[in-house]
C-alpha cells in the first residue's frame, strides 16, 4: 500500500489504478487453473498487489477530483458503500456458483477476472487523464525509498504470517519459529520508522511515509491510524470465524452462509448513505465511538452465544451490528486523511 501509494503520487493515480486491476485480472484467472492448495495460495497472494495498488490510488483520485464539502464526503462514503456492496453482490453470486457450478470453486475467480475487464474499461474511459509526467514531479523528488519498502513489506509479511501460522504450528505458539518471527518482526517495522526519519531528515528525500504525517492534526492522524488498525483486525476475524462457525460446526452451505451474512452487507449499504449525508454535521469521535462499540459488542454475541438458540437471538443482530465500526471509521476516517494530507500525499495517506 505504501510502495504503491507513493507510486500513484509520483506517476500518475490512474496509470497505477488501471495497472492494479489489470494485475488482479491476471491473477484471479491464474487462481481459476490452479492444481493445488500452495499453487492457489501463492496466486492469492500476488493477486493481493492488484487491490493494494487500486485502492489508495482510488483514494487519491478522489481526494484531486473532489474539493473539501460535501460533495467529498459524499464521494468517499459511496466508495466506502463498495465494500458492503460489493460483498452483498459476491456472495449472492459466489455461492451458488461454488455450490452449483461443475467448477465449483474456480468459478468465481473466472467472474472476478470479467469484473476486473469491465471495471478497467469503465476506469479507462471515466477518470481523468493523469498530467503528464513531468508536471506531476516537478518540484518532487523523483526517487522510490526500496529500503524502506522492503523494511515495511518484511516486518509486515513475518509479523502476519506468525499470528495466523501461531495456532496451527506444529507446537502452537510455542514452536520455536513463531517465537522467533513474532521478536524480529518488531525491529523491522522499527528500523523502518527509523530509516524514513533518516531519509527524510538526513538525504533530503521523499521516504515512502512522512514521520511528520503521524503529527498532523495534532496527532489525530496516528489515533485515527491506530483506532482503524485496532478496528479492522476485530472485524475481519469476526468474519473468519463466524464464516467457521457456520459451514464447520453447523454444517452450512455457501448460500445458506451466504444469507446468514446478508443482514450485515445491507447495513453497511444504509449506513455508508447515512455517512454521506450527515457526516458534516458528526463530530469525528462520536463515530468512532459508535462504531467501535458496537462492533464489540458483535463481537461479545458469538463470544456467549448458545448453539442451540435461533438465529435471531444471537446471529442476526451480531450481524447488524458488526459492520457500524467498519464502515463508521473507514468512511469518517478517509475524509479526515484527505484533509490533512498535501496533494502530493493523498495516495501514500490513503494508504
């Protein structure tokens, strides 16, 4: 996100934009013909590079396209209303694909790959053309900071990999590897922080991740930063468990998961419009506030809920309730970095 992110400032937010969808394209085909589990994650995994390039260049072409307002607000709220969209639509098609297609599995990677042509062609002809490139560097340093991008990708990359590989290790977590990974994570991301102070400060160059970012709005930015991380972290493994909690212990089929998960996907479509309208007149903490609360509390429903209950009992408003904090802090949160990040940082801020 960071790399790409500085990228898209520095050559142009649709070139990267349009270059990330056509990656996903290519990968999710390549995802449809793979023969094995490692081949299929390998794929997966290098198809993540196509959405880390889109989306904060997405961020960055909203923020250059549309001045602080409402029309702003309005413009990221409905790109925060894709996630819940998008997740409505993909499951109501994805599963009876998988569960009633012959290629089962493999069907909605080759859907995936025909979205990601008709979303190129669409982005192709609407969004603006990037200035030319030596407008956009003028006066910028042209340099990419690959020290830092690898400092950032390797402590990132060895600090998920520990926490998800942490409970299936041959000795849980304390398999001496784990250990290891979950010490030495750490001073990567440290001496990343480090190396983009001395970037900055000492070679007079654009690091990938102005230190000085973290300060703006009187530190708001970073609590912003940390409360998402913080809130993103319990809502997606909310949905990787109650997923599990389903097809596993119940027995479920993808389309009956599916239609357990459509409460949550069709509130998260109301609030983003109900962002958009009034966000101008919401404090930024009474949002979040809102939305982390009530997200925990999601959270606590399928920490207590009896097996035995209905689906109304403990489900269905867990469901409800799961996304406020998403879609509240995404969307809140998105306009705040718009404004106190410069022109030339909207796609690393977004980021």
């Amino acid at each position: 996100l960071l790399l790409l992110g500085r990228v898209a400032d520095l050559y142009g937010r649709k070139r990267v934009f349009l270059s990330g969808i056509a990656w996903l394209c290519v990968f999710s085909i390549g995802c449809g013909f793979a023969q094995d589990d490692i081949t299929l994650d390998v794929l997966r995994g290098f198809s993540g590079i196509g959405p880390a390039a889109m989306v904060p260049a997405a961020l960055g072409i909203l923020a250059h396209s549309f001045p602080p307002g409402k029309q702003r607000s309005f413009a990221f709220a409905a790109f925060s209303a894709g996630a819940p969209l998008g997740g409505v639509v993909g499951w109501v098609i994805a599963a009876p694909l998988v569960q009633f297609t012959k290629p089962t599995w493999r069907t909605p990677f080759y859907l995936m790959a025909g979205l990601c042509v008709l979303v190129f062609l669409l982005g192709y002809l609407s969004i603006d053309r990037d200035p030319p490139l030596a407008e956009l560097q003028l006066g910028h340093d042209r340099t990419i900071d690959w020290v830092g991008a690898c400092l950032i990708t390797v402590g990132l990359v060895l600090l998920t990999f520990s926490l998800a590989q942490g409970e299936v290790a041959e000795h849980g977590w304390r398999t001496p590897y784990i250990i290891a990974l979950l010490v030495i994570s750490p001073f990567f991301i440290a001496a990343f922080m480090g190396w983009e102070w001395y970037y900055e400060h000492r070679m007079n160059r654009s690091p990938l991740l102005r230190i000085g970012l973290w300060t703006r709005g009187h530190g708001t930015f970073a609590v912003v930063q940390a409360i998402a991380f913080f809130e993103m972290s319990c809502f997606f493994a909310w949905i990787f468990w109650t997923t599990l909690f389903y097809q596993e212990l119940n027995g479920k089929t993808p389309v009956l998961v599916m239609v357990r998960f459509l409460p949550m996907t069709v509130t998260g479509i109301i609030l983003n419009v109900i962002i958009g309208l009034f966000i101008a007149h919401i404090p930024l903490v009474y949002l979040v506030t809102i939305g982390t609360g009530l997200t925990a509390v999601s959270a606590l429903l399928f920490a207590i809920i009896d097996e035995s209950a209905p689906y109304w009992a403990y489900n269905f408003p867990a469901a409800i309730l799961s996304v406020f904090g998403a879609d509240f802090i995404f969307a809140s949160g998105a306009i705040f970095v718009a404004k106190v990040a410069l022109p030339s940082e909207q796609s690393v801020a977004g980021g």
